[in-house]
C-alpha cells in the first residue's frame, strides 16, 4: 500500500513539473514572438523616418500599424499576450509611438475601446496604462452590477458586458453557469477569433462554460492580480 502512495505522489509531482515547464516554454514563446514583431516594427519605422516618408511625417500613430503583418503576428497570440504586453508597457521608461502602439495591441486584442467613455478617455500610452490597469480592477464588480441591474434587458446587458473586453470573459462564464443562461451571446461575441470558439448553436451552454472554464483561468487570475 506505501509503495502505491509512493507511486501515485510520484506521478502527481511528475505530472504538475511537466506541466509547469510546458506552460513557461509557452510563455517565453509569446514573450519571444512579441519581442521579435516589436522589433521589425521598429525598424520598419526607423526606416521610414531614414527616407523621410509621407508616413514618417504622421503624427498618427495608428498609421504606422495600419497594414502591418508584425502588428497583425502580436494581436494575433491573443489573450495570453495581454499580461506580457502590460508589463512589457508598465516597465517602459518611455511613453512615446512604441508604446502607443502597445496600448493598441492591447485594446486590439482584449476587444475594448476604452475612449468610448469620457472616464476612461486616455491621449498617451502611460494614461492608458493607468485608466487600463482600473478597468481591469473593476471588471468583477462591473459583471455583478450589469448582471443584477434590472433596468436592463438582456440585450443591453450583453452589449455592456461586451464592452467590458475579453478580461471579462471568466466572470461572464461565472454568471452563465449560475443560471444566466441568457447572458452566453456575450461569450459569443467576445470569443470570435479565439482558440476557444463559443458558437451560437450550442445547446447546454452551462455544460459548455464548464467544460471550457480552465482555458480562462490565465485571464482571471490576471484580472484579480490588478492592485
């Protein structure tokens, strides 16, 4: 029986290292990619300014990103590139177009336009660092508030739900599998163009918000690591 337990606890402690180091190597692989695309994006602009372009005398910053495969590469990771992309701004010592650039991608990818409301209107990418890091503190509280408010119909409720961004998708799910089931097409609707594809066909859709509830985790704990 002692060699059994001594199996079993083997196999766990082997299971969660390996486990451990699978989940470091994809996020130094995303770390890695982000780098690499900011990179050419970079030198991409660098060049222009070197031949005195039409587009090096923008002051526009989402003209440099406008067609670009880099830009598209970093949006492209998704999710599991918004802490990296946070930090990576945060630590910055600069607030210029690289940045601003950063704060994009950000909101490219967590589906969010926070300059549609006049309190979290932000012109550099420090102010949006700042006004980003509280929408993201209060996204459990805003779900509750939307969810609760019977002023609002279903609908309206999803749409204020989506525009929360994609952060708010596990709180969301929270919800949904409670009983809200009316709330999914917010899933819907924030999961297009995810590795985590929730249709709108699907029949249980609290079995689904179950069965998919791990493959949000990443952006719980990142929403609930906002101080």
């Amino acid at each position: 029986m002692k060699t059994m337990t001594k199996v079993f606890l083997s196999l766990f402690v082997f299971s969660f290292i390996i486990t451990l180091l699978i989940n470091q190597n994809v996020k130094a692989s995303i770390e890695n990619e982000i780098d690499s695309n900011f990179s050419a994006i970079v030198e991409k602009i660098n060049k222009e300014l070197s031949l005195k372009t039409e587009l090096a005398t923008s002051s526009n910053p989402y003209d440099y990103i406008k067609g670009s495969t880099d830009f598209n590469k970093i949006v492209g990771l998704g999710n599991d590139a918004i802490p990296y992309l946070q930090k990576k701004l945060s630590e910055s010592q600069n607030n210029g177009l690289l940045e601003y650039i950063m704060a994009i991608a950000i909101e490219d990818i967590a589906k969010v336009d926070l300059k549609k409301k006049k309190s979290s209107l932000w012109a550099s990418a420090k102010e949006f660092d700042d006004k980003w890091k509280k929408h993201l503190k209060s996204i459990p509280t805003s779900v509750d508030a939307i969810v609760s408010d019977t002023n609002l119909n279903a609908d309206k409720k999803i749409k204020e739900l989506v525009d929360l961004g994609t952060p708010a998708l596990p709180f969301i799910g929270d919800k949904v599998e409670a009983g809200h089931e009316e709330l999914f097409p917010a899933i819907t609707e924030l999961t297009k163009d995810s590795k985590v594809l929730a249709t709108e066909n699907i029949a249980d859709k609290k079995e689904w918000i179950t069965k998919n509830k791990s493959s949000f985790n990443k952006l719980r704990q990142h929403v609930l690591d906002q101080k």
